[in-house]
C-alpha cells in the first residue's frame, strides 16, 4: 500500500466509519453504504487533507476505494 492509499484509507475509517476489513478488494463507495452527501464530504475531505480540487461530480457510488486513490494521484499529489 502506498503512502496516499494508506491516507484515503485512515480518512474513510477515521471520518466516514469504514472498518478496515470492508475495504478489501475491489469494493466500491456504494458497498460501503456512500450516498450523495457522503461523495460530497469526502470530495470537500480529500480538498482540504491533500490542498486540491475535487468537485463533487468527480466521485461516484461507483468508485473503489482505488479509483479514489488515482483521483488523488491523478490531482498531482504524490506519496
């Protein structure tokens, strides 16, 4: 696990309540019981933990938790 996926993952167990057993494999936001409200407070958490941009259109009930994780990536924030 690399350095932003270890920080996606402490905030979704830290701040959103996921277990840590529940973010095995390839589940999506959706399995982890993310609604539209849930998306948009982890865009605004994912703003202010990392200092970039992520609108609330840019994350999906449908993501994994890796998808999430190349958002970041993807945003320029390196490990």
């Amino acid at each position: 696990m690399n350095a932003i996926q270890d920080r996606v993952t402490t905030i979704l167990t830290s701040k959103f309540g996921v277990k840590p057993e529940e973010l095995q494999g390839d589940v999506v936001l959706a399995d982890l019981r993310f609604d539209s409200l849930a998306l948009l407070e982890l865009a605004l958490t994912f703003s202010e933990e990392f200092d970039i941009f992520v609108a609330h259109d840019e994350l999906s009930i449908d993501h994994t938790v890796i998808d999430t994780v190349s958002l970041v990536e993807a945003k320029g924030v390196s490990a």
